[in-house]
C-alpha cells in the first residue's frame, strides 16, 4: 500500500501533548478575537476543529526546558481554505498574546508588496475590530509606506516585507510568515530569515502556501522535505509538515477528494457550488485542469502545462549502470549548442540489443554571475555546478573548446556512430570536429525534422523503451517543455516562458532519434533529416 503524506493525526482525535498549557492558552487567545467576516456571534473569531488541532499542535508539545518543540510548519492549503486568517491570528500571538516576547520581530514575508500587504490587513483588521486592541497598539498602514503593527506594551513589531525587494540580514524574527513560497522568485530574503531565526531562541516559521510547479525552485525543496518528514522519511519533531492535498490516484473529479484537500470545505469555504463550476470548465480544457489541480486540490504540477509526456513514466525509468557498462554499445549523440545566456546541452543515447536506449547528459553554462542567472531563471546553477551536474565555463558567454573538448573526450571513450548537430551556432566546432575524422552529422533543427526526433522519443518514453540516470537538470529541462501538435502529427517543443530552459530536451530528442535510427551516418528517412557533415 502506497504511503501518504496527508495529515491523518488532524482527524483522528489522537492525543496531542500540552505538559505546560501553551496549546490551550493559543486556542483561548484566537477564540477572543474577532474578525470583520465572521458569523459567530459578536464577530468572534472562528477556530475550526482541524484549525485547533493545528494550534495545539504547533503550540502543545514543549521540551523540558518549556520551549516548542516545533520551530517550522509547512501548511500546504488550497486556496478558499482561509489558510491566510488563521496565518494573521498566529502572527497576532506573537505580538501581543501569550508567546509575545519583548521587542519581538514579526514578519509577514511574501513573493511583493502587493500580496505581503494581504496577510498584514488581515492581521490589521483583526485588529481593529476590538477597541482594546486599537488602543493597546499603533498601525501604519498608509499606501506605499511601510507597513507595520507596533505594540508598544514591550517594543513588538509586526512588519511586512517583500521577496522582490532588498535583502533582511539585520532582522532577527519571532515569528515569520512565509507566504505563497510557490510564487518566491529569489532564495535571498528566505535565507535572510531562515539565518535570522538562529539569534533567538523558539523563533517560529510558518510557511503558508497552495502547490506550486516544477521541481526545481524554493518552493518544490521546501514541499520535497515536508513531504519527506511526513512520510517518515526523515526524522525531524521541530518540522510539522500540514499537507492538505489530493494524491497522484484520487479522482480529481471526485467531490470526496475535493473534500479531502479542502478542510474548510464541510463548513461552507471554499464555495461547493463554485468548485463545481471550475471543474466542469477544467473537464474539456487541460490547462484549467492543471489550474484546478493545483489551486484547489494542491496537486504539485510539473513546469509545463502542456507536457510532452508524463514525467511519472520518465522517472520510472532510471539506471545505476556505470559508463564501463555502456562503453560496448552503439552511442549516438545529440548536441544543442549556445554561447550565451542559454545553456549547451550534449546528450547521448546508447543503443542496447533488445531495443532499450539508455540516456545520459551534460551541461555547460557561463560562469559569470550564476547567482544571478539563478534568480532570473529559478534555478539552482550554483548548486548544480558544485554538484558537478553542469560545467560553468569561464566567462559571459559558453566556451564552446570546453564542449568540444568533451565531446571527444566522449567519442574516446564510447562507440560513437554519429554526432548530430543543428549548424546555426556550431559550424566551426562541426568543422574542427569533422577534420579529425568524427562522425559529425547535421541535423537542422527545422519543424519537420525536429518533429520527427520529438515523435520517435515520445514513442520511446511511452513505451518504456527509455533509461535514464536520474540527471536532475535533464528532468527539469523536460519538465519546463510546452508541447503543441499540429494536425499532420508533428510534435513541437517550445519554452513555457522566456526563462525557461529545454534545451537539454531538444538534445535528448536528437539522440534518441537517432539511435532509433540504428544505423551509422544515414537516416531511416529519405529526406533530409540528417547529412554527414563534409566540406
């Protein structure tokens, strides 16, 4: 039976420690709020069932010395589950409740202005309902100043900064409300916070969001520990993993999985009524189906919208064979050259008797600024280079003598039938390459051609005739893939948005073609899909 992440323990009524009452004190303290948009009498504060659970949960368990033991919550909530209420009450908590501590910093942290400014009038309007809490502290509130809640009882702020803006190194945080990770587009501010809450002692960080997409980003870390704790995969009390989602075999048409991912739900939010109207519009239209998926049932989605295939089948299809294993077998290379901001890709696909081709591939990537370039594109590069999964060449632009040198370094090494080649950017390298005698071919990346190389490893992959190492910067390349077919059959590959990087997946598609192929310099088709390279 395949194991879940979903947070059983807010259902099951099991007990939930609370030796020095820390738990019980959080509840009462939310109960006397009050809040605009609340039906309970005199506007109370509503704390629903699996809410409570989650307070005491947080606020229960204490080591002997009386701090939490929880220090980080990951709360994976879809949207209409007021995931955003609850967030503002805790951070109130902090401010002026029972886990107040003097001159206390509390951040209210998100991906701009514009949504930070959501959770702080949230809190704000908590506020102002009571007449207590107006007087006992100060709002400034005004439009595009600083945005802040002080309580002057002992010197606490709550404040609300943005991930788009300047870094937070001097902060040193209570209480921190990571918003909508899904939507961060830097690691600066959540590495200026994460480093902040080591000054103090019982610092709290919860990260509120819905799912987000692709694998490699803040968010998709954050989520692949989270789930990984809640799994039993990693031992960690001090990280409290909420992980209200809809799973890869639940009916996403289901209302029974709608009510499983959306807690709120039996209580009148999210809108029954209005989750009906989202999914009959997502039943016909894909990329409302990928938006309904993620929003409202938290499914974690790839990059793509439209896939060229299902990864979960890419993934299955993993080898820990080493190069010695493959050095006997028939190796055809695809290469997808750049010189500046893109990346170099250079795949090959190793040709085995019964039909299986195997899959490995490099990178090459300017060095200068990889920091940089990482914030822009939403990638790790640096940490990809100091894994050695990408090489950082020297300089702005991809010294192409560093490819060149690899591919025949690979060409000494493996049996190379063919090297094949889109001219555009690499004809001086064909030419150097060709002169010593290597099997260079050309193969213009034109719709037809391509279109054809992106059929035959589509076919590949759906009939898991496919093996690949697992090269996680291959996977994201392919996870970041928009596919479009036309009405003649033929498959395009283009770039979901400019920063997005596929490279790596036109390079494997040229490979597998051609081992598909199975034959040394000369295509299975009679145009003019590939021709030796000569002069």
């Amino acid at each position: 039976m395949t194991k879940s992440a979903f947070p059983d323990w807010i259902y099951d009524g099991s007990e939930i420690p609370d030796p020095l009452g820390h738990g019980a004190r959080a509840v009462e303290f939310l109960r006397r709020l009050r809040h605009p948009n609340s039906t309970a009498p005199n506007r109370a504060f509503q704390l629903f069932d699996w809410q409570e659970r989650i307070v005491r949960r947080i606020y229960g368990p204490r080591h002997a010395d009386g701090t939490r033991v929880v220090k980080t919550v990951f709360m994976l909530l879809p949207r209409g589950n007021r995931k955003t209420s609850l967030a503002a009450a805790l951070a109130l908590l902090h401010l002026f409740g029972p886990e107040k501590r003097p001159a206390g910093q509390i951040i209210f942290a998100a991906c701009d202005r514009e949504q930070a400014s959501i959770g702080f009038k949230e809190a704000a309007n908590i506020v102002r309902e009571d007449k207590r809490l107006i007087a006992a502290t100060s709002i400034r509130d005004a439009f595009n100043s600083k945005k802040q809640i002080t309580y002057p009882g002992n010197g606490s702020t709550l404040t609300a900064i943005a991930s788009d803006g300047g870094a937070a190194h001097g902060l040193t945080p209570s209480f921190t409300l990571i918003d909508e990770i899904h939507a961060w587009k830097g690691r600066d501010l959540w590495e200026a916070l994460k480093s902040g809450t080591a000054k103090i002692d019982d610092s709290l960080i919860v990260i509120a969001t819905t799912a987000g997409r692709g694998a490699e980003t803040l968010a998709a870390e954050q989520y692949d520990y989270a789930r990984r704790v809640a799994l039993g995969e990693i031992d960690n009390p001090e990280y409290l993993p909420i992980l209200f989602a809809a799973e890869p075999d639940d009916d996403w048409q289901d209302e029974n999985t709608w009510l499983k991912a959306n807690p709120g739900l039996k209580h009148g939010f999210p809108s029954l009524s209005g989750l009906r109207a989202l999914a009959k519009e997502a039943e016909h239209r894909p990329a409302e189906r990928y938006a309904f998926q993620q929003f409202n049932l938290n499914m974690w989605q790839g990059a793509s919208r439209s896939p060229l295939f299902d990864m979960d089948t890419w993934d299955a299809r993993q080898f820990d064979d080493d190069d010695t294993d493959l050095e006997s077998l028939p190796c055809w290379i695809g290469v997808d050259m750049a010189l500046s901001g893109d990346t170099a890709s250079v795949v090959a696909a190793w040709l085995h008797d019964d039909g299986q081709i195997s899959v490995k591939p490099w990178f090459f990537i300017p060095g200068d600024d990889l920091k940089g370039r990482s914030e822009r594109d939403g990638v790790p590069y640096q940490e990809w280079a100091d894994q050695g999964l990408i090489t950082a060449t020297p300089g702005p632009i991809i010294d192409a003598e560093i490819v060149e040198d690899h591919l025949r370094e690979l060409c000494g090494t493996f049996d190379v039938q063919e090297i094949a080649f889109d001219p555009h950017l690499a004809r001086r390298m064909m030419q150097g390459l060709h002169d010593d005698g290597l099997p260079v071919v050309e193969l213009r990346q034109t719709p037809l051609n391509m279109g054809v190389a992106i059929g035959d490893l589509e076919r590949t992959v759906n009939g898991e005739m496919i093996r690949q190492n697992g090269h996680p910067v291959l996977r994201h390349h392919f996870d970041s893939v928009v596919a479009s077919r036309s009405e003649s059959g033929l498959t395009r590959m283009h770039k979901g948005k400019k920063t997005d990087r596929i490279d790596g997946a036109v390079a494997c598609a040229i490979a597998v073609h051609r081992a598909s192929a199975g034959e040394t310099n000369k295509s299975q088709y009679s145009g003019d899909d590939a021709e030796l390279f000569v002069f």
